[in-house]
C-alpha cells in the first residue's frame, strides 16, 4: 500500500441518471495517471428508492441493476452489465476497486407480517416503554422481480430486531421485535442511546444464524460476480463487530485474498470507540479517521484561533497508522446531509496536505475535491438552500508530489500554534524525492527545517506556486522554508 491513495467515486447527490459506472469506465485510464491507486465505489444494490436511491436504503443486495424492482431495472449508477464494464475498465487501468457493503439494515419490504414488538424509548432504546403488543410491520422480503435467481432466501420478521412503522396505526416509533432469536438489541460497541443497534428502516439481527450464512454466501457471490478488490463497511457502530470478524474471516478464506477492509465507525471526537473496535476485530479492518476530520472541521471554523501544532491530537493516524484511512470530507459530512460537518474551502489545501503529503495513513480524496459539485435540498432551517463545491486545484500537484517525493524519514516541526511544517528525506528508490511542506492558519511564514545534507546546496521551490522564491539547502542540510498567509507549500529540489 506504499503512497496509495483512494478517491471516494461519488457523492450523496450524483444525479440520478445512471451514468456513473459508464463515467467510470471512460475516466479509468486518466484517474490512474492522476496518481488514484484505489476507487471506493457506491453501494451496487437496488435500494428500496429504485432508480433514484443512493444505496444505503438496501432493498435487494443480490440486484446489481439487472431486475425490474422499485420502479427501475437500473440502479442510480446503471445496469449491472456496466458496473461490470466499469470494474474490469478500472483494473486493467491499474486501478483496486473497493465495494461499499451495507448490511446493517434492509428497507422497502414487499409485504407486512403482524409482530409483537415492543416499544423502546429513543433515548435509550435498553428502556421498554410498552407491553409486548402486536403491530403490521413490513418485514417480508421476497424479492417477486428477482423470482429466487441467485438465492431462494425470504426473509421475514425472524431476520429483524426492530423497525420504525406500523402500518396497522401509521405511527412512527422505534419498536424491538420478538423473535425466536431473543428480545431487545444486539450487542454493540456504542452506548449512545443506551445502545446504537437500531439505526433505521429494518434493522438485521444477526443472532440468526440463517441470516449470517445467507450474507456469507451473499459476500461469495458478490466477489464472484464483479471481482472487487476490497471493501467500505457502512454503519458497523451499529453491528454485532464479532459478526463482521466471522464475516470477513469466511470471504477471505473462500477467495484466498486480502480484501483490502475500511470501516466507517464515526465517532468524530471519540478515538477511545475506535481503538476499542480495532482490539475486538482483532486488526481484521482499517477505519475511517473520524476524529481527524473532526479536527479538520473545527480548524476551518476556528481560522488562527486553532492551534495547529495539535492538529493530529487525539486522532486514528496518531495512534494507529497502520489502519488508519484519512480524509477531509464524504458523503455523509458534506453540506446538508445527516453528518454534516464541513470543512471550509479555504481550510481544504491545508488538509489535503495534511493527508497527502505525509508518509503515515491512507488517504482518501472525496469526489467533489476533484471533479466539483453543484446541487440543492432541504436544510434543517426547512427552507432549500444551494450548493456550490468548487474543486481544490491544489489535488493533482499534491498527487504527483505523493508518487515521487513522499519517501524516507519523516521530521515534524509542529512546533508553533499557526506554522507547522514537516520533512521527507527522501530514500535511494525514488531518484530525487524529498520534500518540505509548511502550512499557516494564520500570517504568513517561515519555518527552518531539516530535510538532510544529501541535499546541500540544492535549490528547493514551492511546487504548489503559492510562494514564487528559492531556498537554498546549507551545508548541515537546513532549509528556511516560506508559506504564505492562510495557505501550504511544498517545497522539492531542482
């Protein structure tokens, strides 16, 4: 995994057109030569809003784009035919493909079966608010458009452990199921809520046995079917983690691969959860650096009242490296979703290099940072508001300066409140690398640094063009390297 880099292939508001694996499958080539190694591509499933779903609402996992279910054969992203097309396209680019996998939760039932819940409180769902009672809950999944090709699997109430409606009424709740399986939640790692299991739609219980096999054979025939590379969990906060140990011990012994695991378990001001889920799943799976973002946020907010010498203070890529995924921004924490938590365009060059430029982590680029989005929906203010994300131009330097000159020893010099900088001395491999990058978010300003007496003499430059002068390397191998106000720079040898 030596500098590779991961580009998020989409955003929550994609159009709705199908046109995405097709857009894939014509850029494959140009994102290679951008300096992408990995692509972590959308939920592939038909989702319970057809042609228009983003995914994560999964209706039937086995329905790549290739029955006539909710209204669409299709789904937003295209046909199954050109996700295929797209995913070979990719990997004969060179490029790894990543699948975004939800199991969490199904939604969108083909019929109602009466159940005995009962009703929990939404502060804390261990608190029954009811008597067992019964109620008309949509938890039939019999997938009439698919007509049992792939799998025979129905599955009905004994697969859940709560919903949200009941139809009988039409009131919204959060209510536990009775099964056979046991009352109440899973066990999980999060306690907000008194317990985090339920999340929405129609919540899996994985204490049923059929319901693990069944996903197992699932992940079989999904890596048959398209040949991924590897894989992006949604939601595990809210999942038994011994489940997904299991999970991925039997997909990687079935395919004697890797596959390449990144979980989003978003807690962004927690590492103690996350290094907590990392020992239970014993290192199986890398996790989204939540907390950096987090950071990320607050600093583009703050401005020169954030202290950036503790940018990386309680964070993943801190204390864990080695599974550490970083990024500035996704689809979840863009501007008018469920996380939103955004990071100021002005902060984003800052970030980028922050994640890009260092020789620890594995970063990844959110798609609007490359390609720029434009779209509107509902605030929480209830009025419309619309969306501009310009792209960050600095992206495609910072990419090639990942390929050529992140290499060798790393010095930090996070040693001022709003001037922090950092080395790479570069290493025999890589002919020429090196590089010295200095961030200010505040005035500008100057940082001495040592980059390494191989270099004495050389004559360094800002290839990121922020700043137009040279700095000559001395004799002991120090440099004072320049940045301006508000902004980065990347200094690399003639």
């Amino acid at each position: 995994m030596e500098n590779y880099t991961m580009l998020q292939y989409f955003q929550w508001y994609y159009p709705s057109d199908g046109s995405l694996w097709k857009k894939l499958k014509d850029e494959a080539s140009e994102l290679k030569s951008f300096g992408i190694d990995t692509l972590w591509l959308p939920p592939a499933h038909k989702g319970m809003e057809g042609g228009t779903s983003t995914g994560y609402d999964s209706y039937d996992l086995y329905d790549l784009g290739e029955f006539d279910q909710k209204g669409s054969v299709r789904t937003k992203y295209g046909t199954k035919a050109e996700l295929l097309d797209a995913v070979r396209a990719a990997q004969e680019a060179g490029l790894q493909v990543y699948m975004d996998i939800v199991l969490n939760h199904l939604g969108g039932a083909d019929e109602t079966e009466t159940v005995t819940v009962r009703k929990v409180d939404p502060e804390n769902r261990n608190s029954f608010i009811s008597d067992p009672y019964e109620i008309e809950a949509y938890t039939r999944f019999t997938y009439p458009g698919r007509a049992q090709k792939y799998s025979a699997f129905e599955w009905d109430f004994q697969c859940f452990a709560g919903v949200d409606f009941d139809n009988k009424t039409g009131e919204t709740a959060i209510f536990s199921i009775q099964n056979q399986y046991g009352e109440g939640w899973q066990d999980v790692l999060d306690k907000e809520n008194g317990n985090y299991d339920y999340l929405m739609l129609t919540d899996i219980d994985y204490r049923n046995p059929h319901v693990r096999e069944e996903v197992k054979k699932w992940g079989e025939w999904l890596h048959e079917t398209i040949k991924f590379d590897g894989f992006r969990l949604d939601a595990i906060k809210h999942m038994d983690p011994l489940f997904y140990n299991e999970w991925l011990d039997n997909i990687r012994e079935k395919t004697g691969k890797e596959l390449f695991t990144v979980g989003e378990y978003w807690s962004p001001y927690d590492l103690g959860s996350l290094l907590e889920y990392i020992d239970i799943t014993e290192g199986r799976m890398s996790l989204f650096d939540a907390p950096l973002q987090g950071n990320f946020s607050r600093a583009s907010k703050e401005g020169n009242a954030f202290n950036m010498s503790e940018i990386f203070q309680n964070t993943l890529v801190d204390a864990r490296p080695d599974l550490a995924v970083t990024l500035v921004e996704n689809h979840d924490t863009q501007p008018l979703q469920s996380l939103e938590q955004t990071v100021d365009h002005w902060f984003r060059p800052l970030a980028y290099a922050l994640i890009l430029l260092r020789n620890t982590g594995y970063p990844c680029i959110f798609y609007p940072d490359l390609y720029g989005a434009k779209y509107s929906d509902m605030g929480n203010d209830g009025n419309e508001h619309e969306i501009v994300l310009e792209p960050v131009n600095e992206i495609h330097a910072m990419l090639g300066l990942r390929k050529n000159e992140v290499y060798g020893t790393q010095r930090d010099y996070f040693d001022h409140p709003n001037c922090i900088g950092w080395t790479l001395s570069g290493d025999e491999e890589h002919e020429n690398s090196g590089i010295a990058v200095v961030i200010s978010n505040g005035d500008e300003g100057h940082k001495a640094m040592e980059i390494g007496q191989q270099f004495a003499g050389r004559v360094f430059r800002d290839r990121l063009k922020n700043i137009d002068a040279e700095v000559t390397i001395d004799e002991n191998g120090w440099g004072e390297f320049l940045v301006a106000a508000g902004s980065v720079s990347a200094w690399t040898a003639d």
